[in-house]
C-alpha cells in the first residue's frame, strides 16, 4: 500500500514537472540573454567591434548626458503614446461594434483581424506603405473626391509611422476588449434601462467601467509594441523619423558599439518596465471593484 501511494504521489509530480519544464527552459534562456546584455552593457568599448574588460557606466552615462540620444527615447514615448491612445479609440469602437453585430458580421470582423495578426509583420508595414505612398489609396481617394491638388506626403513622415503602427498593433487592443464585452452579463443593460438609464448613460456608467479590465490589458500590450517597434519606423520613417529600437540596432549591427547598445538596450528595458508599472497603477485605481 505504502509503495502504491508513493508511486502515486511521484506520478502526481511528475505530469506538472513534465509541463513547466519547456517553459522553465524559456525563462531561464530569456535571463540568460538578459544577463549577458546587462553585462556588455558595463564594459568598456575599445571601438568598432571591441569590448573591454572592467566595469564602467560610462556607456549610461552617455545615453543619459546626451540631448541627441535622449531624443530618441522621448521620441518613441511621445509617438507611442498618441498612438496607443488612437489605438484605444479605435479598437473600442471596431469590439463595440462586433460585439452589438450579428454573429455573422461577428465573424467576418474576427477572420479579418485574425487574418491580419497572424500575417508576417513585415508584410502588414509593406502594405500600410502601399495605402500611405504617394500614388496609396489615401491620396487617390483624397485626389478623387477634390480634397487635396496634389498627393500629401505621409510616407517617410511622423504621421505615415503613426498610421502604420496604429494599423499594425489594432488586432492586440481589439480581441481584450471583445473579450471583456462578452464577458458581461446579457441581461445588464436592460437592468440599467429600467432603473431609467438611456443607451448613452448606460454605457459610459455600466458598460465602459466594466470593460477597463480589457481596456488596461490592451493599452498595455499595444503601447509597449509601439514603444519597441523596429520595422514600422524603419520601413515607413524611411530614417528620417528612427527611434529607439533603430538605434540600438544601428548601434550593435552598423556601428558595432556593442557595449552602448546593450546600455541603450537596458534603459529601454527599465523605461519599459516603469510604464507597465505606471499604468497598471493607473487602471488599478479606475477600475471598479467587482
């Protein structure tokens, strides 16, 4: 019996080990990474390609004393900020409207966005280049409807690098706020209603408190996509509008400053981890308590 129970107990262990396993060994290879670039990020460089032995902050220090590589940072926060919250909007509204639609409106809405998530990055950056080009879709319907004389230049700008990442990231802020939408209880706003509540009150004091769950999760999501987002400003910035993911990789695969990218790389980290922080913070206090 004793020998029973103690096969049984290890047969119970052993099915769990079996499946953290595979994501212990993610984990523990992503610090692994982690560590190495924390590492080089406190050497010396000796120049292009070369790496001193000691300790210094000097890479910090000139990330942080200098006006030219700050603007990067502020850069992609200010451009990531405006564009979450464009995002927000957006999503909000493409969930809201699956979510009042008929179940086969639904699901064309769902297989649209699913489609795009799951196409190539590059190839959704390539195809927000042929809406935005200068002979895209929006300057010929612009052109067509007498609206503009001549085609407005959004590629290569700041406004053709938010268009594109707000179209690229929409799928991450749209499917948490479905998802805190079909979560709520059917018979809800007709609850509301009848306390005298009209559609309008109804939603921006029932629905929308609601759904921040989903709201917070997507802001999240989207928000560090754009601030780390290398291809879009690349692709549709054309150099002209870089931010701190173009630099890190000018500075570790054209420049081959290793130490300072890896500098530049960890205070992109710690700036990372301070807004999550911020804004779960944030929606933490708005949202109410179930």
């Amino acid at each position: 019996m004793l020998r029973v129970s103690t096969v049984t107990a290890g047969r119970r262990w052993l099915w769990p080990t079996t499946f953290l396993l595979p994501s212990g060994i993610v984990v523990g290879f992503f610090f692994y990474t982690l560590s190495i670039m924390l590492h080089y990020s406190v050497r010396p460089s000796l120049g292009p390609g070369l790496v001193g032995d000691g300790f210094t902050l000097d890479n910090y220090a000139k990330f942080l004393a200098s006006p030219f590589y700050l603007d990067f940072l502020l850069r992609s926060l200010w451009i990531s900020l405006y564009c979450t919250a464009i995002t927000a909007v957006l999503g909000y509204t493409i969930a809201y409207f699956m979510y009042r639609s008929s179940p086969a409106v639904r699901l064309v809405a769902g297989v649209v966005l699913i489609v795009q998530f799951f196409t190539a990055y590059v190839i959704r950056t390539y195809a927000v280049m042929m809406v935005i080009g200068k002979n895209g879709v929006i300057n010929k319907t612009l052109l067509g409807l007498g609206l503009v004389d001549a085609p407005l230049r959004l590629l290569y700008t700041e406004a053709g690098v938010a268009i594109g990442m707000v179209l690229v990231s929409l799928p991450f802020m749209v499917f948490p706020i479905f998802n805190s939408l079909q979560a709520l209880p059917r018979n809800l706003e007709i609850a509301a209603m009848s306390l005298g509540a009209g559609r309008l009150r109804t939603f921006w004091q029932v629905i929308f408190p609601l759904t921040l769950p989903g709201v917070a999760a997507g802001i999240v999501i989207v928000y560090l996509f754009e601030l780390t987002s290398y291809i879009v400003p690349g692709a549709l910035g054309g150099g002209y509008v870089d931010m701190m993911a173009n630099l890190i990789y000018a500075k570790a695969m054209q420049s081959f400053d290793h130490p300072f990218a890896a500098a530049s790389a960890m205070v992109m980290l710690a700036v990372s981890l301070a807004a999550v922080y911020l804004l779960q913070k944030f929606f933490r206090r708005v949202t109410p308590r179930q």
